[in-house]
C-alpha cells in the first residue's frame, strides 16, 4: 500500500510520468480542438447568416420589383393617359372613378400597396379613394418624390422610408416609387405616378429574418441614412451607436463582416433600391451552447484520461508485478528458505533474470547440502575419537586389579583378566571399521564384563540370551558396552544385594532389538527424565550436562545418526526394581550402511 | 490504492481543463447572466393606443427588457387621475415581492408611503416620468420637466414677440403630479409671472380642457397665447381654439405628440409641441433596472432630453419616428 504511494517504486514512476504526459497531451488537443469547433460553429454561424440576409435582401428586392411592374402598367394605361393629356379632365365624369377603379384594384391585389397616386403637373392630383383629400398645409413640389421623378423623368425613384403627409389627417410610414409620366404621343412629361409601400411589410421582413435571442437587422441607403433601424430612436438620441463608418467601408470595398465587441455586422446590397441591409449577430447568440459544449469537451477528456488512466496502470502493473514477484521471493531467502520462481508470466528480461536466479538459488542450495553433509561427517568422526577414548580410570583400576592378583600370586586369573582386556581393545579397534558383527559385540561385552566380575569379585552375574539368527547381523560397535557400564555403576554398585545383568536379544521384522537389564536400586523419576532428557538433546546442549550418561547418550546419539531417527535407546526404571534400557536399530548384514 | 491514485488525479485533470477553458472563453467573449426575478413596472395609465405616449413607452421597455434579458410584467390604472387605485396596485405588487419596482407615479406625495414601504422589504424603486418627494427611489428616469417647460416657454415668448395680446394661461393636467409642477414652473420661470393670467387643471381630461378653454376665451378677451402641459390638456386647448375660429389669433404651445395634434400643427392651430421621448424613458428605465440588479451603478436622475418641434421641423428625419411611432408590430 504505501510502496505505491511513494515516488520511489517503478510502479508509481511510471505511472505519474505516463499520466503527466498523456495528460498533457489530451489537454493540449483538448484546447486545440476546442478552439477550432468555437471557430468552425462561428464561421458557419455567419455563413448561416448570410444566406438568411441575402433572403432578406432578395425578398426586398422582389418586392420593390413588383411595384415596379405596377408603376409600368399603370403608366401606360390609356385611361390615365388620356387623364394626363386632358385639358379639364375633372369635369370628363366618367374618367375619374374609372381610373380609381383601376387603381383600386392594384391596391386590392396587393395588401402591401398603402396609396397609389396620379399627379399633373399643374398639381390637380387624383386619389384612390374619392374620400381622400390632399393634405392643403403641404407643398408637393418639395417633396423628394416628386422633383426627383420629374428631373429623372422616366427612371423609377425608390425612396427611403418616411412618413407619407400627403393625405389630409393620415400619417403613415411609407417607402415610395414614383416616376415620370411620359405621353405616349409625344413623349413630353405628363405628370408624376406615386406608389406607396406600407413601410411595415419590410420593417416585418426585418424583424422576422433576425439571428438569435438578440440579434436584428437595420438597413440604410447610399448615403449612410438610416431607412430602418429597430431601435430608431435610440440611435437618433445617440443611446446606441452603431459603427457606420466601418459599415460603409464594408459594402463600398467588400468584405464579409465586421466584428465590434460582442457584435458581428454583414452587410448585403440591393442594387434595385441602393440600401444596404446590415445583420447583427451577437457572439452570444452564435456560441449559444457554450456551456454544454464546454461540458462535452470536459467530459471526453475526463473519459480519454480515466481509459488511458486505467491502461497505463494495467501496463505498469504488468511491468512491475513479476518484478515485484520476484522480490517477495528473493526475499525468502532472507528467512533460509530457497524458494524457487520457476514459470512466471512475464516479459523475456525478466523471466530470464528468474531463470538465472533459479539456477542460482539451486546451486545455493547444493552447496548448503554439501555442507551440512560434511558437517555431519565432522561430528560423527568427532564421535570416533570419543568413544575411541577409553575411560582411563576403567583402564588403570582394571591394571591395579592385575597388579594385585599378581601379588596374590594369582597367575591363572591374571592371564584371565588381561586376556580379556587385550580381547576388548582389540574389538574396540577392529580395524577403523564402524560396524561390527553382533557376535563380536558380544564378545566385546563378554570381556568387559569379565574383567568387572573379577574386580567386584562376585558381586554381580550376568546371563545373555541372543536370538542365534543374530548373531551374524552387524551392530554399531561399542553399543552394548556402555549400557552394561551404565548397569553396574549406576544400579548394582550401589545395591546391597548380589546383581543380575541380563543381555537379551530378539528380532523382529528386521527390527533388532537388544536389552541390557539390571536389578540394582534403579531410578527416581527425577533422575529417569533427566537421563530421557538427555537423550533427546541436542549435541550442542549436550556439551553442558554432566558426564552422567554420556556414554548411553553417546550410543543413542551414534545409532539415530547412522539410522535415522526412529531408532535409539529407550529407559525404563523405577527405584528399587532396577533399570532396562533397550537398544532398537534395523537388521542389516555387511557393512551396506558405510 | 491505484483507483484513488487515477480518481484524484482525473478529476485534478478536469477541474484545470474546465478552469482553464472557461479563462479561454472568457477571454472571446463576456458572459451577461440575465439578472433573477420579476421587475414589476406600474404605469400612470393602462389604456392603450388612445395613449401613445405610454405605449411607446411600453415599446421601450420590451425592446430593453429583450436586450438585457429581463422579466417584467406591466400594470397600472385605467386613467392617469385614478391616484387611490395606484397606490392599490403598488401595494399588491409589494407583496409579490418583485426583485425591483418601476413606478411611473400618479401623484407626486401620495405614493411616497408605498414607495418606502418597498424600501423597507428591500425592494429598490425606480420612478419613471414622474417621481416622488422622497429619496428612496435608486433612479428617477424622465425628461427634465422643468427644462421642457422652460423650451416651452421660451418658445411661446418668442411667438409673442409679433403678437399683440401678450397674456397667458396655462391648462395643466393634475394638479399634484410632478411633471405637471415642473413644466408649469419651467413655463412661468420663461415667461414671468406677471404675463399669464393663471392655472387650470383639466383632470387629464381632453373634453374638460375643451370646456374650460371655450369658456376662458370669452373671459378674457386679453389673451394671447395658451400652453397646454400635455397631450390631452392640449388637445382640448387646440380643440377649443380652432372651434371657436381663432386659429392663428391665440398662440398655442402643447406638449407631447398625439396625431391629432400634429394634424393641428401642420394646420397652424398649434404652433409648437413639446416632444418627450417616451421610447427611450421606458428602454433607459429597464436598462437602469437590469444594470442595478447586477450590482452596477445606476445615475440617480437620468434625464431623457425633449424637443421642441415646430412645423417646420415636423418631417426632419430624425424626429419622424419619434412624432410618429411605428406601434403594434413589435413582438
């Protein structure tokens, strides 16, 4: 847990710089993308814009041509031309109302036509409404329509929108067609045609083509004039400023758009009526879903970065984990235990450092084997020279007892006993060898217990029964000997009775099984455990005990080293009833076990 | 321990990419959040289109309040003389708690009570056209009615100057109403007490204006000129005078732009108007109210301007649309 939290291992090194990195890279694309999809939806936005705003001028446009279309027919209806070339032509009483028939149904036929009206030149006028009077406190001559049409008699004059005054107690907001009238006999200039358009149709076109929550269109003529603004008054008292001069750069030199603030002004130009119509768009209104595409954006990179998050650490993971397998098991043999890796899931480098290790460790571990082998040799030759070291104190007591028979003069038990400490040495030799025949053991144990009997002087018999089939079978040497030993120091010695050390010696499913029984004072079952104690400590342990039991220790010890540990010595005692202990090791012939 | 790892350091990741992409967008373009709640706006009168001047005030305020991304909801009393029935209204608004009131008062002194009433629940005020005696309203947006009395008056003395009866009088329209005691105090400063001949108060009522000018043309016989100090106490003066076939004879200066009117000022029975400009008294009065809820500084007199128009300037175009508004098309 902290191993990963800390900056040092592979794992979170890899894994913080592969996240700096990718992070990194993300949100640079982030930004770039980003920035680009702000740019494309606002190029678009105002493509988007323009089309409607050529729509708006288009549709303008048609409709200034329809009126158009009107004028022409009606200058040449005969009617009114014969209305025109009349002297008097009011008093001609059916000329009139026939003629405003006419005009009538113009105005019928178009909804959007406020006035059409017809005008000598010696300013007698004819309505469309026999109602209508011409307003008396105006002075049409003055009138733009009016002069423009006769100086350019002939062309179609569209005028910028005002307030129509001509009709007495009407006011209305118009944009004006008028033209000359010429004779279609003599082409002298007539009179003046006037064509009103209900300025609100094209101030609806306006207002109904706008972009966005906020966005509107104004439009104004050659000249720079306002013909429409939505919020005229507030640009007449100067409480909203628009930019003209660079609008007028725009559609005298061409360009697509003009950008001022959080505003975008277009312009596009009608040719048939020499206005300009500008569109405004506001920036908020083009990026209207900022916020959510903010959010999207944010979302993917959070998205990308969790996956790549997740991928970087299955691959650093998959990097450090046998690593770390590794480790942990490198790491027992800090506890002396050589485990092996053997096959791991992992990259080539690493699985052969893992072969390498193995090999390693095995090597290890013959090595260790070896060793303990040879220390093992160590002990046991160490035990050699133990049990090859005769208790000095047996050997000059034993030479004091022939000494003083010899004084006694006598000779036959002196040849007896020394006959039988050579036979003893001898066997104890027996050529280096470690096993010897169990009959040669119990020769062995026959002298020594010769040579004890004659020192004790009847204190003491001795009985053997072997089983015949083992006598041929081989024995650690100098098993039995310190056992008899055990048996007279520690049990008959201190008896006030006559002794009986018994030998016997069975077979059992290859299991020999020897007993040395004595019937001297025995032991208290203090002294019983710390004899059985001592059996089953270990050499080292041993070192620090009391010589008591040595030598029994010491033939335990030699046969669960040569024969593995189920096998050994075995006590029995009870105070008083003497001491049995019992020898058991496998039954083998030869010396197959060296 | 890894999924903590990954968790912290991907929600880190977002939080700088949003932080930062929101310094980006800044940087384009500035954010306006619409300012919360209702702007309740309590006008002088309800009618309609019989009174131009608050419908184009109304034009205003529905132009500004889709600009600024305001709500708003439009009520007063039928008549500008109804004074009890506005104070009604504004109480009923208080309560609605609205996040600023615009209140076009009726009645110069007899509103103040409400008024403060709002300030005390922490609704700011903003009083339209005509104020209170009070300063608790944070903006007062209307024309300087002193000064447009003032362009009155002077207009009316120099039609004086050529005339021979030099009297005045003056048909006001309520008698506690602000604009009507500052034009009338704008008329008197020009014109010097001692040429008009005194004050009548028609109720806002044109026909009584007809009334009582029919019958003061006969009382006195000295009078030269008359000034009406708004639309319908003009219009019942131009009426009157023209009626009783004296177009020409007696000076009329009016105030405001009904049609009427400016059919008889294209007659030459009114011979100048005073024109306010009640578009952008109601667009100024909403943008004031957005800027203040969002926490900007709000002029406390905003004064909209006036103009004096004359026949001859009638049909300048800068003064068309103010003379002769286009109404009923705006969505």
């Amino acid at each position: 847990m902290k191993r990963s939290l800390t900056f040092g291992t592979l794992e979170s090194r890899i894994y913080t710089i592969f996240t700096v990195m990718i992070f990194s890279a993300i949100f640079v694309m982030q930004l770039v993308a980003f920035r680009y999809t702000v740019d494309t939806v606002r190029t678009t936005t105002i493509d988007n814009n323009r089309v409607v705003l050529q729509q708006l001028v288009k549709q303008i446009d048609s409709y200034i041509t329809g009126m158009e279309q009107i004028s022409d027919a009606v200058s040449v209806d005969p009617e009114i031309q014969k209305f025109l070339g009349s002297d008097s032509p009011f008093e001609d009483e059916g000329l009139s109302p026939g003629i405003q028939r006419t005009i009538n149904n113009y105005i019928q036929a178009r909804e959007d036509i406020s006035d059409i009206l017809i005008m000598r030149m010696d300013r007698s006028t004819l309505t469309s409404h026999t109602d209508d009077r011409i307003n008396p406190w105006t002075a049409i001559q003055d009138k733009d329509w009016f002069y423009r049409a006769v100086e350019e008699a002939g062309q179609t004059i569209v005028s910028s929108s005002y307030v129509q005054n001509i009709i007495w107690g009407r006011y209305s907001w118009v944009v004006s067609l008028s033209r000359g009238i010429k004779s279609l006999e003599d082409g002298a200039l007539k009179g003046v045609l006037l064509v009103d358009l209900k300025f609100n149709r094209i101030r609806e076109l306006c207002e109904s083509l706008v972009i966005g929550q906020k966005g509107y269109n104004f439009i104004l003529d050659d000249r720079g004039n306002y013909v429409f603004h939505p919020t005229q008054q507030l640009v007449y008292s100067d409480i909203r400023v628009e930019p003209l001069g660079p609008i007028t750069e725009l559609f005298q030199e061409g360009g697509t758009w003009y950008q001022e603030e959080d505003r975008y002004y277009m312009v596009e130009s009608s040719d048939i009526t020499d206005w300009h119509v500008v569109s405004v768009v506001y920036e908020s209104d083009i990026i209207t879903e900022w916020k959510s595409l903010q959010l999207i954006y944010t979302l993917i990179g959070l998205i990308l970065f969790l996956i790549v998050g997740m991928a970087t650490n299955k691959v650093s993971s998959g990097i450090t984990k046998p690593v770390r397998r590794l480790q942990d098991i490198m790491q027992s043999v800090e506890t002396g235990e050589f485990r092996l890796v053997g096959e791991i899931k992992a990259t080539d480098e690493i699985r052969a450092l893992a072969r390498e290790y193995d090999i390693m460790v095995t090597r290890i571990r013959e090595l260790m084997e070896a060793n303990v082998r040879e220390q093992e040799q160590k002990r046991k030759s160490d035990l050699k020279a133990l049990q090859a070291q005769i208790n000095p104190h047996f050997l000059y007591n034993t030479l004091d007892s022939i000494i003083w028979m010899g004084e006694m003069k006598q000779s036959e038990k002196v040849v007896q006993m020394t006959s039988a400490l050579s036979k003893l040495f001898r066997i104890s030799i027996s050529k280096g060898r470690e096993l010897i025949p169990i009959h040669q053991e119990l020769e062995h144990v026959k002298s020594y217990l010769t040579i004890q009997e004659m020192r004790y002087q009847d204190k003491f018999l001795y009985d053997i029964h072997m089983d015949p089939d083992l006598l041929d079978l081989t024995i650690l040497k100098i098993t039995l000997q310190p056992l008899v030993e055990n048996a007279i120091y520690h049990g008959i010695k201190e008896a006030d009775h006559q002794g009986m050390i018994t030998i016997t010696g069975t077979l059992e499913e290859n299991v020999v099984t020897l007993e040395v029984r004595d019937n001297g004072v025995g032991m208290d079952s203090g002294q019983l455990a710390n004899l059985i104690a001592g059996l089953q400590s270990s050499p080292e342990e041993r070192s620090r005990m009391n010589r008591q039991g040595l030598g029994v220790r010491n033939v335990h010890e030699r046969i669960r080293l040569y024969f593995g540990g189920e096998y050994g010595l075995v006590c029995r005692s009870a105070p008083g009833e003497g001491t049995s202990i019992t020898v058991r090791f496998p039954a083998c012939s030869g010396e197959v076990l060296q | 321990m890894k999924k903590w790892y990954i968790l912290m350091l991907s929600l880190v990741a977002a939080l700088v990419l949003f932080m930062v992409l929101a310094v980006f967008y800044d940087s384009t373009s500035r954010e306006i959040t619409p300012p919360e709640g209702t702007v309740e706006i309590i006008l002088k009168s309800n009618v309609g289109p019989a009174m131009d001047f608050w419908s184009v005030v109304v034009q205003g305020i529905q132009d500004a309040a889709r600009e600024f991304d305001v709500d708003y909801e439009i009520s007063g009393p039928r008549f500008e003389k109804e004074i009890n029935r506005q104070i009604n209204i504004m109480d009923s608004v208080i309560q609605k708690k609205p996040s600023l009131i615009i209140l076009a008062a009726a009645d110069y002194v007899r509103l103040v009570d409400s008024v403060e009433q709002a300030e005390a629940l922490g609704i700011p005020v903003i009083t339209l056209d005509s104020g209170v005696k009070s300063d608790v309203p944070v903006s007062f947006v209307a024309t300087d009615n002193l000064e447009a009395g003032i362009k009155a008056g002077e207009e009316m003395r120099r039609l004086m100057e050529n005339h021979e009866r030099k009297k005045v009088l003056i048909m006001s329209h309520i008698a506690e109403t602000a604009t009507a005691i500052d034009r009338e105090r704008g008329v008197r400063m020009a014109l010097g007490d001692e040429n008009i001949i005194g004050t009548w108060f028609c109720d806002a009522d044109e026909d009584i204006s007809y009334r009582i000018t029919t019958d003061l043309l006969q009382k006195h016989p000295d009078l030269g000129g008359i000034v009406g100090l708004n639309e319908m106490a003009s219009l019942g003066v131009a009426r009157a005078v023209n009626d009783a076939g004296r177009k020409g004879d007696i000076l009329v200066v009016a105030f405001d732009n009904a049609v009427q009117e400016l059919s008889f000022l294209e007659e030459g029975v009114i011979h100048a108007t005073v024109v306010q400009r009640p578009y952008n008294m109601g667009y100024l009065s909403v943008k004031a109210a957005a800027d203040y809820l969002k926490g900007g500084t709000v002029a406390p007199l905003m004064d909209t301007g006036s103009v004096l128009i004359t026949k001859e300037n009638m049909f300048e175009r800068q003064y068309q649309e103010l003379l002769f508004p286009v109404s009923g098309i705006k969505k």
